[in-house]
C-alpha cells in the first residue's frame, strides 16, 4: 500500500488512515446448505451484487432463515455504517439505507463503522472513498500477485483519506455534490419513465397503427370489425403483410458482409460491425479497397436498415444519409423499396413484438445465427405509406426526448466527475457562512 494519498491537499486539510477515524469489521458467509428465506422474514443479506454504484440494488435482496440470523448478529451493519466491497466487484463504497438498517452483510464485503462524527461528516468520508485518489490505492493494493483479485480488511484499513479539519466544509462539499447526485437520479428516472412509454408507444402503434385523423384505432376487443389475423396477431385491415423479400429491390436484397475485413487501413472503407450499431458511425474499422472491392453487393448508405444476425441478433440501426461504406459478416442490409419509409422499418424491427418474431427464425445453440434465406422469407407488419410516416413521426418525437435526456444525463455526470476531483482534493474552496462554521 502507498505510503500517502496520490493527490496534494490544501494545509488545513487533515490525512490520515481509515483506521483512524473508523473501525473496519468483515462480513459473514452464510452456513452451507439452505440458508435462505423467502423474503417474508425481516433479516436482508446484502451481498456484492446489490451493492452497484454506491447504492443498494433491492431489486433481488436474499433474506436469511430466521434460525441462522442469531449466528450472525454481529456482522449486521447499520445506516450510520459505510459498506466497502472487497470481493468481486472490488472497491465499491456506499452508504446503507435506512430500510436496510440491521442488515446481514457478506464475507465479500466490510463495514466502516465506529466513525468519529466529531471529526468526519459520514457523506463526505464516503464520497472521499468513491474519489479517484481512494481508486488509485486500491488498483495498487490489488494489482499485486495472480488469482482472483482481493482486497483484505487490513488494506480497508491503511486507506489513506483527506479532509478539511472544518467539519461545515466537509458537509458543504458533500451537500454540492449529492444535490448533483439527486439531479443525476431524477434524470435517470425520467429516462425509465420516457422508455416505459415508448415500450407502451411500441405495442400499440404496432397493432392499432393511427388512423387518417392522427388518432390510435379503437383496440380489437372494442372494434373487431377492423382488424384481420396474421402472423404477428390482429392488425389493422389496411395493412399488408409482405415477407422482407418483397420490400426489397431486385437489385439490392437483403445480403451480409465482408467475411473477414483484414487488418485497419487507414485509407481504406469503412466497415460497420456489430459494436457500432446505435453508435454514430465514426471511429469504424477500415478495409483495404482490394478486399472491399470483393464485397460491393453489401455496400451500403444513407437510409439502408441494418440487423445484426450473427452472435448478438437483433440490433437494429439506420444508415445515417451522409454514410457510404460496407458492413461485416454479421450483420444483414436491408434497403427498402420507396413505398417503405426506412423510420418505420427499423422501429419494427426493435420493438420486443416483432423481436419475439425473429427468435422464432434463429438457429444456433453456441452462437446463434439468422440466416439470409430465412429473413428473406420473414413476413413483417406494413401499414400503408402515409401512415408509416406517421408512425415513424411519433417514435422519433419519442427518441428526441430521449436523446435529451441522456445528453443531459451526460453533461451532469461529466459536472459530477469535475466537482468530485476540485472540491475532493481542495482545489475549488468552497464558502461556509459564519453561522455555520462553530
């Protein structure tokens, strides 16, 4: 372990080791055998895995058997403890959340408990561990040797931490940066919210579609009279059902790539793989011309749907119209003929109803696959051309709110990482009011 932190600190700031500020005590593996509950008794073990980003995850929380939880009191922790993972998922801090006070904690993890308040405020010295200066010992504490990497207790222990000796300081900087934190929560909560309601968007324009006057048809239990059965369900009588064959030219049907793309030419054309859907087409591998020049059926621009059938099936992008270039073996170009709006093809293509339809079509046990032949065949949903354009309309209206949200998303955890490195380490002072300094 490094002797002192990595960074430089203001001299009014005080450093030191976690010892000793706080005691640091291991977890408990559970006995072997049938040690879990079914979450009806009050006694969570939390684990490595519910531990993400310095939050609990209680989406799959394990609750221990009443008769094994007296065995183990001593390692539960408390709200007023900090967690610290030193197994798995190595160096993750965070706080516990008050309905998880008493909790049973895992081998693979320790609590920072017994913290000296008088010296230290609890968010600071846990937005201090998550910093980069903690990260950088503990990649050294655990770079060291082979086999699975470990952090043990007494390395928790010889952290070496910084803080101002003004304690109003400490919860200033750790007020600032959990009010960013909450903005970055309720941002990531209106993204959840605006993808539930495009999954919504995706079942009903994709059954019901929207009629002439811009509204949503009455559903099939109400107005059966306007639907007609197909492959993909009950749709709309107006829509057709043509396999992917017929929405492609004569002389450009749905095809794969270049097999194997060569070593990266800097001059070469640009192949799309896999990684690059939903990406924005930049940074791609590059071909030479001599083994692109094998491959000019796949060739591909603006406009063209691509689908991933090889390995990871089912991705779907469109060529942005300023894109000329190839793609790889794994992934199938489909250009649609000027009756199909490619907007409409490619939501369709993602959206989990007509997802299932693909899988139904995949073969392959150690790496599935679709083959070129079988998507040819594949019927799909095709409303007529107006009304795709509608449809298309509404999706992006919906993704434009998303691309909005994640941007701001973005630009709040970028602020996040430059308060953490100024106000962490003393390089931005921060201002306490007089009233609050005593």
């Amino acid at each position: 372990m490094n002797k002192k932190p990595p960074a430089s600190f203001p001299k009014d700031w005080r450093t030191t080791q976690v010892s000793a500020i706080a005691s640091v005590r291991g977890g408990k593996r559970l006995p072997a055998g049938e040690e879990f509950a079914d979450g009806e008794t009050p006694f969570p073990y939390l684990r490595v895995t519910d531990m993400v980003n310095g939050t609990i995850d209680d989406s799959n929380i394990a609750f221990v058997k009443p008769e094994i939880q007296p065995f183990i009191r001593q390692y539960k922790i408390s709200c007023n403890d900090l967690y610290a993972t030193i197994a798995g998922t190595l160096g993750q801090f965070g706080r516990i959340p008050p309905k998880f006070d008493d909790a049973q904690l895992t081998e693979n993890a320790v609590k920072i408990t017994d913290i000296d308040r008088s010296t230290i405020d609890l968010d600071f010295l846990c937005y201090f561990l998550r910093s980069d200066s903690v990260s950088a010992q503990v990649s050294i504490a655990t770079g060291i040797g082979a086999g699975v990497p470990k952090l043990p207790l007494y390395q928790v222990e010889r952290l070496r931490i910084a803080f101002p000796n003004n304690l109003p300081q400490q919860r200033k900087i750790a007020a600032i940066l959990t009010t960013v934190d909450n903005l970055i929560e309720k941002t990531e909560a209106l993204i959840a919210k605006y993808q539930a309601v495009k999954q919504g968007m995706m079942h009903d324009l994709f059954t019901r579609g929207i009629d002439q006057h811009g509204h949503l048809r009455p559903p099939y239990d109400e107005a059966p009279e306007l639907y007609k059965q197909s492959e993909l369900g009950w749709i709309p009588k107006e829509w057709d059902e043509p396999t992917f064959d017929d929405v492609t030219p004569l002389d450009a049907p749905i095809c794969y790539g270049i097999v194997q793309p060569g070593e990266h030419d800097e001059k070469g054309i640009p192949v799309v793989a896999i990684y690059n859907l939903k990406t924005d087409f930049t940074g791609l591998h590059r071909s030479s011309p001599s083994i692109e020049s094998k491959y000019v059926r796949s060739r591909i621009r603006g406009g063209d749907v691509l689908l991933s059938v090889k390995g990871t099936t089912g991705r779907v992008d469109i060529v942005p119209d300023w894109f000329e270039g190839n793609i790889s073996r794994d992934i199938a170009r489909i250009r649609p003929t000027r009756d199909v709006v490619a907007e409409y093809l490619r939501q369709m293509l993602a959206c989990p109803h007509f997802q299932r339809h693909l899988e139904t079509a995949i073969v392959g046990t150690t790496r599935a696959e679709l083959s070129i032949g079988v998507l040819r065949r594949l019927a799909l949903i095709l409303p007529p051309e107006d009304e795709q354009g509608r449809i298309a309309t509404a999706f992006e209206s919906a993704d434009s709110r998303l691309r909005s949200e994640h941007t701001h998303l973005g630009k709040l955890r970028c602020l996040k990482t430059g308060l953490m490195q100024d106000l962490l380490t003393g390089k931005v002072r921060v201002d306490v009011d007089e009233d609050e300094d005593v």
